[in-house]
C-alpha cells in the first residue's frame, strides 16, 4: 500500500480515520511531490478522508 502527493503548489496531503468535521485519527501526511511506498499493514482500508493543508515540513 502506498500514498502519494502528485500536487506541487506546496500543499501537504494529510489522511485521517474520521469523516467531515471529526479530523481526528491523523493516520499520516505527504509533502508535495513525494510518495510512501511502505505503509504499515495496519493502516489499510482506514483512511477514510483526505485534507490538503500548507507544507509544515513534518511529514514524510
């Protein structure tokens, strides 16, 4: 399984469990650009919602 960040305007794709305005359960979150090619099996099927905030440079 893998997540990626196609976007190049400075935007960080952050993935969460919860749905409208429950933002919790982060699961993780990908720089512009990059891509995760191993996710741990125990995030599959869970990201259920997808936001795209400014870069903070803590993500992978």
């Amino acid at each position: 399984m893998s997540f990626s960040n196609s976007s190049n305007s400075g935007y960080e794709s952050h993935y969460y469990t919860g749905i409208g305005n429950d933002w919790g359960g982060q699961l993780l979150c990908v720089e512009a650009g990059s891509e995760v090619n191993y996710v741990h099996p125990d995030f599959r099927n869970r990201a259920s919602s997808l936001r795209l905030l400014k870069n903070s440079g803590n993500c992978y």
